[in-house]
C-alpha cells in the first residue's frame, strides 16, 4: 500500500511540470472510482471555473462494502454529496497546456446504510475533506484525473475521466 500511494503521490508531482486550466465560465464532468477502508466508490462530479484560477463544483458518490462484526458479515453502503471548490495553480507555475494541478476544500452530507440488527454504529452527517489533484488531456475535451482527499466519507483517492463541456 505504501508504493501505491508512494507512486501516486509522485505522478501528482510529475504533473506539476504542465498544465491546463478550465477557462472562466467553462464546466467540466468528471467520473470514475475511487479507493478507500470502505469499499470502492462510484462517483460523477460537475465543475465551473469562476475565474481562470478557481472552480466550483458538486459530487455524487455511492460505495457498498461488506464488513465483518463478531462472526457476521453485514453489508453497508454510503452515498455522499458535496460540493467543492479548487484552486488551479496552472499560471501561477506557469504549467504547459495539456495538465492541470489543483488543490482545494470540500464540504458534503454522507449517508449510512446497514441493514437491520447490525449492532455496531455508522452515523450519517456532514463531512469537511481537503483535495489534491491533476488532469492530464489527452485531447481538446477528454482527459484522465487522479485525486487524493482526506477528512470526509470520500477519504482515500479516486481515478477518472474528465471531459469538458
């Protein structure tokens, strides 16, 4: 698991040597999985730049785990929304044109599912996360994006597809 994130972390650094911003008034969609403790989630997001250096943007995740508890296996699932907002370091570092490197807050209400007779405790509630990210565009309007993000129910990273609007 430490290579993983080990390497992960370094692709994000590589990403800092280019970059490629969302122009202001511009949105992106972004989709794809996730990694976590709990399970693999499923997430689709939208994002729009109010400037040239700052998005806004808003995430539905969903995840379904099975969990162990004295013998029991139980299956849980989480569904997240939040929204978020990042800033885009791309001409602050002036970074070529085909990346993109951002970091930024997000604020989202979770939900928890278990099933009847489950005897240990998930609440559902609101969650603050930070986010640390790139793309990198392999055409005009489809890119891949990778982000690491701790702090709410989304905690761990996710890998995607993200395609301009």
């Amino acid at each position: 698991m430490k290579k993983i994130i080990l390497s992960s972390m370094l692709s994000v650094i590589a990403i800092l040597s280019y970059s490629q911003s969302l122009p202001k008034g511009q949105s992106q969609l972004n989709l794809g999985v996730g990694f976590s403790d709990w399970g693999v989630p499923v997430y689709i997001g939208f994002d729009h730049s109010v400037s040239n250096d700052i998005t806004l943007g808003l995430e539905l995740s969903y995840r379904g785990y099975t969990e162990r508890y004295n013998g029991n296996d139980y299956n849980h699932s989480v569904t997240s929304f939040s929204g978020n907002g990042n800033y885009h370091f791309n001409r602050v570092l002036e970074i070529p044109s085909n990346f993109d490197f951002y970091a930024g807050l997000n604020l989202g209400f979770y939900v928890f599912s278990s099933p009847a007779g489950y005897p240990g405790t998930h609440s559902s509630g609101l969650g603050l996360g930070a986010q640390i990210g790139g793309r990198y565009f392999f055409s005009k309007k489809t890119g891949l994006n990778l982000e690491f993000g701790g702090g709410n129910a989304f905690s761990g990273g996710k890998f995607g597809l993200t395609f301009k609007l």
